[in-house]
C-alpha cells in the first residue's frame, strides 16, 4: 500500500499521530488515545477544540451564506470590525485570510502612508532578530532570517534587519531619511518566546514620534489574550501602535486574519490600494465575532491572568528541579516556556509520548502556548508530565 502522504509537498514533518477530534483543551487520535494539548496548533485554538458557541456560529452561519468576495457588504464583518476599533486603538480594519497577509497589508500601509504624505523615500521597515512574520516572499524578508530566505533569490530591499536590544543601531536607523517603520513582535513566539521590556515597547513609541515614523506591531501570536491582555502592547501605557496586526486566535482555528490602523494610515488606503477574495467572508465573520465576545471580555481576561500566574510557578518549580537541564523560564502569560541547556527537539518527542503536545522554539525553548481555557487541574497534569519528561530526557 503506498504512503498516503506522498502527494503532500515535504515541507513539514509531522509524527505519526493523526488527530481525529478535539474537545476542549485534549485532542484524541484514531485510536481514541487522549493528548493534552499545550501548543493548540501554535497559539491558534485560544477557546481549545469544538467550543460549544463557535461550532454553532460556525453551523448556522454555513447553512446560510459562505462567501459573497468584497464587491458585497458583509454585516458581519461591519460588526466585527465595529467591535476591534470600540476595543483598541484602531479606526480602521481589513480582514485577511492569514497572519502573512496581514502582514502584507501593514508593510503596504505603512508604505502608502509615507507616499501619500510626500515622503515617497520612505520605504524602509525595522525588523529584528529572531523575528517571524509569516511565510510569503515579502514576510521572510521583513523576518530576515537566513533559513526561511535560502534558495529563493536575492533579498528583498526595503527592510533593515537590528540585532535585538541594539539600541544604539536602532537610533541610527530610526533618524534615516528612508525609514518608514520600525516592525517588532511585543513577545517573539519563533524567536525563544522573549518579551521586549515595557520601557523598550515605551521607547519604541516616543523613537517613532520623534522621528515621524511609524509603529507596526505583530501581534499575530501574542495578540488575542495570550499575555492576559487583549494584546501584549495593553500592558504598557502609552504605547498603542499605528498598525497590528492579528491572526491566529483572533479566529479560534478558523482560518483569518486583520490588519488593525488608525485613521491617518487606514484612510490612504483606497479602492485599488489592496484586497482579498476570501478576506472577510461571512464564515469567519461568524466565528469571529463570537471569539471576540469571548475574549475581549475582562472578566476572561482576568482568568487568563490568574492561570498564567499559576503556570508560571509550576515552570519555575521545574526549572528549580531540573537546574541541570533548565536554563530559565520565558515568555510572558500564556506564551511561555523553558529555555533549556540544549536542544529540546527530542524533549518535544518525549513529552508527546507522554500524551503531551508543546512545541520548541528559537534559541533552545521548550514552548507551550495552551487554549486560553486552561484550569489549574490542566496545569498540574501538564507540569506533572514534564516533570517526568526532563527527568526521562538525557539531553
């Protein structure tokens, strides 16, 4: 019998379980066997798997319309966008299909912006390393790692790669008369799960002021509650972007994303200046709204906090534990992690043949990134595994 798999284009190597379904925070194989689930399809399943009031916005909205393309109205993309600027700093949203695309339309905004206001000079984008902005030819090259660019051509121009936490690099490229954005991750998820520190996100904001640039922040990952906020930016008093963008758990695992800008960048963009098929399409609307009813509630919010606190120091114990293998604790509320002393590659392997999924991440970093639903009780079973993972681990 052939491989069934052999017609898929090799770039992922998956294991050998095949999920069958998932209810809550445990996906289940073919065989019925029950996995804890601490990555929820990289940060993606924020109200874990088949939540109760998403399937069913999901199934009256399918029985209804699928799709119209942008030359409609779609209501419920007017509420849900309604929705994203009553809660943040935007004025305006375009609705995308992925985290890359809304990336796309950031790094055109941002673009248009400067060109509409007389500054066609400005193009160039800030970036740094460790960072991960998707997978399209222009996103591997704002990213700018030499992984994702090898083999498809000469780099792109326009974006000016910084080592990160070089601040004096940074000043220099923020006062150049062809800088248009600096473009930063409030926590890299694919970079070792690292948060910036609030004065650095405080000193982003007045640098871009001064300078009359622009602010983009990727919130793809460590957006939508994942740190306790609605976005990891929340934290910081005075530190709202001029561009976000969103993806991941802004769908719940249905497949969207937003580009999220204030009024001065949005309105430059005008009928011709972007657009998207699928963006918007009343399927995701349904599912969208009811993700954002959930998650943008504070009450939510504030029990995303509370079991943050409490995976935290089961982390922290374990790193005590292990000093041997444990390096530190990273990353900030639900998007977290051990930084280990090698690499967890096959710790990854051994969690999961202990029936738990996490992920790994740049620079050594066992990362989970759990349903935002998670209980003390999912906490404990997760900490509990590991524990005897890493004493398993040979490293």
């Amino acid at each position: 019998m052939s491989d069934p798999r052999q017609h898929i284009m090799p770039v992922y190597r998956p294991p050998e379980q095949v999920f069958e379904k998932g209810e809550g925070v445990y996906l289940f194989t073919e065989d019925g066997t029950r996995y804890l689930d601490f990555i929820a399809g990289i940060a993606v399943n924020a109200l874990g798997h088949a939540h109760p009031a998403m399937v069913e916005a999901l199934q009256d909205q399918a029985g209804k319309l699928w799709h119209t393309s942008n030359m409609f109205r779609v209501r419920g993309a007017e509420e849900l966008s309604d929705k994203i600027c009553r809660d943040t700093f935007a004025d305006r949203v375009f609705f995308t299909n992925s985290g890359t695309e809304a990336v796309e339309c950031a790094i055109k905004s941002a673009r248009k912006y400067h060109w509409a206001n007389g500054n066609e000079e400005r193009v160039d984008i800030i970036t740094f390393t460790g960072a991960f902005h998707g997978r399209s030819l222009g996103a591997i090259n704002a990213g700018g790692n030499p992984k994702y660019l090898e083999g498809f051509g000469p780099k792109l121009p326009g974006f000016v790669h910084l080592e990160w936490g070089d601040h004096d690099a940074l000043k220099a490229a923020a006062a150049q008369p062809t800088t248009a954005a600096v473009f930063v991750e409030p926590v890299q998820g694919e970079g070792g799960v690292r948060a910036m520190p609030d004065a650095c996100l405080k000193g982003l904001r007045e640098l871009c002021d001064e300078h009359g640039i622009l602010l983009i922040y990727d919130e793809v990952q460590c957006g939508m509650g994942r740190t306790g906020k609605l976005f990891a930016h929340e934290w910081v008093d005075g530190t709202a972007p001029d561009i976000l963008c969103s993806a991941k758990g802004i769908g719940g695992g249905f497949p969207f994303g937003a580009c999220l800008t204030t009024e001065a960048v949005g309105e430059h963009m005008q009928p011709g200046s972007h657009g998207s098929t699928y963006g918007g399409n009343p399927l995701a609307m349904a599912v969208g709204n009811v993700v954002w009813d959930i998650i943008a509630s504070e009450e939510f919010l504030a029990e995303v906090r509370r079991v943050s606190g409490t995976l935290a120091q089961g982390l922290k114990s374990l790193a005590d534990s292990h000093p041997d293998k444990v390096d530190s604790v990273t990353g900030k509320g639900l998007l977290t992690g051990l930084k280990m002393k090698s690499d967890p590659k096959s710790l990854q392997g051994v969690c999961r043949e202990r029936n738990l999924l996490v992920g790994v991440a740049g620079a050594n970093v066992l990362r989970m990134a759990p349903p935002l639903v998670i209980t003390d009780e999912n906490v404990r079973e997760a900490t509990g595994i590991l524990d005897a993972a890493l004493s398993d681990w040979e490293g």
